[in-house]
C-alpha cells in the first residue's frame, strides 16, 4: 500500500497561531498570571458614603413667590435633628420644601408661595393712567394689580384726594380682609 502523504496547509499553521494568540490575550484579560495562578485577587471595591448634613453644613433657605417674582433667601446651621440625615431623610424631615442641591458643605432648600410677605401685607390705592387701581406692595414697590376700582372716577375727586392717590395710599395689615374693609372704608369716604 502506499502512503499517501499529506501536504501542509499554511493556512491551518496560521488560525492555529491566531487561536494561541487570542486565548493569551483572553487570559490576559481576566487576570491569569504567567506563573501559573489561576486567578488574581482584586482589592474589594469601596464604594464612597453617601453625603450627611454635618454640623458645620451651610443650610439654604430659598422662598420664591410667584405673584410678586421676589426671592428670599436665608442661611442657617442645622438643627440637632438635622445632623446625620441623608439626601432622602433631609427631604422627608423638611415637608413643603424641595432639596435642590445636597453636597456636606451646602445643602440648599426651596419652596414656591404666592406673595411675600412685604406684598402679602400691603395695599396701595393709586391712581394709574386715568383709573384708580389696588395694588399688592407698598407705593414705591409696587407689585401685581390686585384690582381697578370701576365705581371711582379720579376726576371726580377732590384735588388733595387725587394728588395723595396719585403718589400712592398704603394699607397695611397681616388680615387680608382687613386689608380689604381698610379700603373700602377709605373709598366710601373720598367718594361722599
């Protein structure tokens, strides 16, 4: 019988080659040593404490008032009760407020209301392009117009009447309604 011989395939040579070149870098890869471990140990991973309000944290207090667009802002220490608590627990222990940034140095709180206190608690009647308007604030910070008088011809006023409504007349009381009786008292007797 003969034997049949078998011709190289340079090809065959070459994928063997690639396979042992792969398979190192492979092992490489996931940490096989060349002295025989099998596997390398990693250090565990620690991940970094979330940030706690501390007793040295700035607290922010900031009110914005949609009515008026004024903004109060006030800084304080943290309360005792205050001292510890995470992002989710400084959020849960201040309701009404919305925790916009949260680091250890600053922790900064805000809530939207109506009027600040300064509109809330002042009225101004004043006369403005012909017509006599109520006004939220005080005469030289004038906020949004509560209200025209319709029933109130300026003209019609007396002279010292008019040139007070023209420069502004301040209402003041923490009452809203007795804001409003204040006014309407006063209309009644400029009117008669």
């Amino acid at each position: 019988m003969r034997q049949v011989r078998r011709r190289r395939q340079p090809w065959r040579l070459f994928v063997g080659a690639l396979v042992i070149v792969v398979c190192a870098l492979i092992a490489a890869r996931l940490g096989w040593g060349a002295a025989g471990r099998f596997w390398v140990r990693r250090q565990p991973v620690t991940l970094p404490r979330p940030p706690t309000v501390e007793a040295d944290t700035k607290l922010i207090w900031v009110t914005t008032f949609t009515v008026c667009g004024d903004e109060e802002r006030r800084e304080s220490a943290p309360d005792r009760n205050l001292i510890g608590l995470n992002l989710e627990q400084m959020q849960a222990a201040n309701p009404g407020w919305r925790v916009e940034s949260f680091a250890r140095e600053q922790v900064v709180l805000r809530r939207t209301e109506q009027l600040c206190p300064l509109h809330r608690d002042n009225r101004t009647l004043k006369i403005t392009n012909g017509a006599l308007v109520i006004y939220y604030g005080t005469p030289d910070r004038l906020g949004p117009e509560v209200r025209v008088v319709p029933d109130v011809v300026p003209t019609s006023l007396a002279d010292d009447d008019r040139a007070v409504l023209e420069r502004g007349l301040l209402f003041t009381s923490s009452d809203p309604s007795t804001l409003e009786e204040m006014i309407s008292s006063y209309l009644e007797g400029i009117t008669e």
